[in-house]
C-alpha cells in the first residue's frame, strides 16, 4: 500500500497533548483522524465511524484500554487495535495482544515509530482483504451456474456424493463442466481442507504417466536428476481427479487397478511402499461401456471406479441456463478485464439461445470473453459481431414454412449486411433487390440498423 494511501484512524487518549501530537503527525502522512478522550466516547465512534485502525492508551479513567479493546473485538474481530502504554509492563502488553491487539508501544512515544506501525498495519488489512478477495474469486471461478432441473438434480447429487468416501466417475461431453462438478464434491466433502490434485490422463505421454502418478527415485530413468513425489502421494487425505480417464493406456490402467485395491504403490525406481488415503474421482467424455467391448479400457477397473455415476448434461439441454450464464461471463469478464459489465441486445441473447454449442459451456465462455474484448460498445449486438456468424439455425424446429422461411431470409441477410459492414446500397446490390425493397424486407424481418 502506498504511503499516501488514505486511513480513518480513530485516536483514544486521555492525554490532549498525545491526541494533538498524534492527530498532526498522522494527518500531515494524508490520514483522516477521529479523536476520543475515554474508552466509552471510542467505542461511541468505533460504532459510527468504522475506523481502519484505532491507536488507544492502556490507562485510562472510567473503561480503561484493556476493556476498551475487549468490546471492540467482541463487535468486530478483525479491527486494528494499536495498544499504548507510559508503562513499561510486558504482562499488560502480552495480555492485550493475546485479547487480539495487532502490537504495543511505550511511551514516551516514536512519531516515526508510530508511521511505521500505522503503514504496516494497512498493509497487512490491504492484504487480507486481498486474499479474501481472491478466495471469492476463486470461488466464482468453480461456481455451478443454472437453475434448470438437470443442473438442480447434478448439485442434489454432488451434495448426497461428497459426504461419502465413494469413488465417482463424472460423464459428460467435452466442456460441459465435468472439473467443476469434481471440485465441487471436494469442496463438498469433509476433505475439504485438503489438497485437489487433476491429472489429464489424455494430456501425459504414456511413458511418462506411471511417474507422473506414483513419482520417481533419482537415477531410475534418464532425466530423473532427483526424487520426486506423484500426484497420489500430493493427493494423500484430500482428493485425487483423473480426467479424461477414458484415454489412459491399459498398461496404466492395470497399475492403477492395483492402488485402487491396496491403497499402496512404489515410486519408479523404488522399493519402498508408500500407503496413501486418497479419495479418487475421474471424468470421461468417452462411453466407458463401449471402450470395454472395444477392449479399449478394463472391465474390472470401470466396476472399482463406477461406484456413483454422475452425468452432467450438456448445455443444448439446458438452454433455459443461457442467459443466466451469458450475466455470469459478462460480469466475471468485465472484472477481469477492468471494464464496467456490457449489456447484450435481445438479438444476440435469441442467437445465443438458438444456437446448439457443440462445445457446451467452455464454447459459449469462449465466445462471451470474444464480445467482451472486441465490442467497443457498452451494448454487445449481433450485427456488430462477424465472428458469430457461424451459428447455425435449426429450420426444422419451426412449425409452419413461413416461419422458416423467414428466419432463413432473415439469416442471410443479416450474413450479407455484415459481409459489407451494414452498407445497405452495397447489400441490397449483392442480393440483386432494389434498396427500397430491403429496407421493406429489413423492417418486416425486424432488423435493425442501429
């Protein structure tokens, strides 16, 4: 935090002299100041004024300092209490920092001493509500978002599964959220506090798996310039996410089988046997069933893993979930970015919603974070945006031709208008219409030009 960096500072003193003194040195350092003469009168503007940090003498007529500091914790456990004393007694200073005071000063007091202690004060309050920040963020950053009913069924079942110790497999298509609904059951779980170790089965070459899951001794392979621990020894006591466990080789696959059983394994290269308690949870966007008459996975590790399914549904079904994640994206990109929250015409909200996202929700992420960045304007519209032109309408959910049709009539022109960045002589030359006569077909198909 910078030194000119403005505090409310709330000073409790008996002494006129010492609330002077202090008032102009910590004024002069750009501090807003608050003075109080007895320990009644500080918790008074404690309550109302809601200072940053309160300096306040131990002895003092009436409420002394010790009390004083007691009830101020007891309203706000986090307040920044700077205990001052014209004794020098270690047990007063011991016991006001054990009732949670952040540091103690003798008097006669150090005006560079009380900077110093002042600065490092809002340094640490700058940091903790830093880290608190990005605890909530991170937060965010793994919330489950939608209200419709298979998202509401997926979050009863993450509930029931992550207050038990039984190994999950999570199936879904590609990007529909299958980490999330793995960090979830952690979080969930009494594991909580505990590591969250992901593997991507399909992202580590073969030869290199083994030690990526069980580590390695130094020497037991060319490269092994030391000892190194695995992803399950990383995971002990907390959980353990394989994703993609559908690509993983079946030499792999019979290894794993085996820690599954014992709970046991070797590192490469070692003879020691290293026993963990590990909750494991995997993921798949392949049919495991398949894989197996296919030979391409094993029967028997499926059964051990197969303990609670969990499906989550792709986001084409759910697409009463898209506006409240399209709100979700805007807000979290316009955060991220350092921008104020876009609004999105109800245009490109229907195109959105019209649209079947092959690649669920990291798709429609993907594209809210392209808005984001290249749309100027505070309003995200569908004409403004060539890159979504390739969101394809489904002319057979319509019920009559008409409908069709003019969802088709409206596409295309949309597709040419963009094409020649809205110019309509240009537009109206390219579909061989007169200019008038796209206007008229503009108006009726409700496209707007602005």
């Amino acid at each position: 935090m910078a030194k000119s960096a403005k505090a409310k500072i709330l000073i409790v003193d008996d002494e006129d002299s010492i609330r002077e003194t202090l008032s102009g040195i910590l004024e002069d350092e750009g501090h807003e100041v608050i003075t109080a003469s007895s320990g009644e009168k500080a918790l008074a503007y404690f309550n109302e004024s809601h200072p940053d940090v309160v300096l306040m003498d131990v002895w003092m007529p009436g409420m002394d300092g010790i009390e004083t500091l007691k009830s101020i914790k007891e309203k706000n456990s986090e307040a920044c209490v700077i205990m001052i004393s014209g004794h020098s007694a270690i047990d007063t200073a011991v016991h006001a920092i054990k009732l949670g005071a952040y540091d103690f000063m003798e008097k006669p007091l150090s005006l560079e001493k009380v900077t110093i202690l002042i600065r490092r004060a809002l340094e640490k309050q700058y940091l903790e509500k830093e880290n608190i920040a990005l605890k909530t963020t991170i937060s965010q950053q793994w919330e489950i978002i939608g209200n419709n009913s298979g998202i509401i069924s997926l979050k009863d079942k993450i509930q029931k599964a992550a207050s038990s110790q039984g190994r999950v497999i999570i199936f879904g298509e590609s990007g529909t959220g299958k980490e999330l609904v793995a960090r979830a059951l952690h979080n969930a779980s009494d594991r909580k506090g505990k590591n969250f170790i992901e593997v991507n089965c399909a992202a580590i070459p073969h030869e290199l798996i083994e030690s990526e899951l069980f580590g390695h001794e130094k020497g037991s392979f060319t490269g092994a310039f030391e000892s190194k621990k695995g992803k399950f020894e990383l995971a002990d006591e907390g959980t353990l996410f394989l994703d993609e466990i559908g690509d993983m080789s079946l030499a792999t696959q019979a290894k794993l089988l085996r820690v599954l059983e014992t709970q046991e394994f070797q590192r490469v290269g070692g003879s020691k046997k290293i026993k963990v308690d590990v909750r494991i949870i995997a993921a798949t966007n392949k049919d495991l069933e398949d894989e197996i008459k296919n030979v391409n996975f094993r029967e028997d590790l499926y059964f051990r893993l197969n303990v609670i399914p969990i499906h989550v549904p792709p986001l084409r079904e759910r697409k009463d979930d898209i506006p409240l994640l399209v709100e979700y994206f805007l807000n979290i990109f316009a955060q991220q970015y350092g921008q104020k929250p876009k609004k999105i015409s109800k245009a490109t909200l229907e195109a959105l919603i019209s649209y079947d996202w092959p690649g669920n929700v990291r798709e429609l992420k993907n594209t809210i974070e392209r808005f984001v960045i290249m749309n100027p304007s505070d309003l995200i519209d569908i004409k403004e945006i060539p890159s979504f032109r390739g969101i394809k309408t489904d002319y057979s959910s319509f019920k009559t031709l008409r409908e069709a049709r003019d969802q088709f009539e409206k596409d295309f022109i949309h597709k040419k208008l963009q094409e020649n960045n809205w110019n309509i002589s240009k537009t109206a030359e390219d579909l061989e219409i007169e200019r008038s006569n796209l206007h008229r077909k503009m108006k009726s198909l409700g496209i707007e030009t602005s």
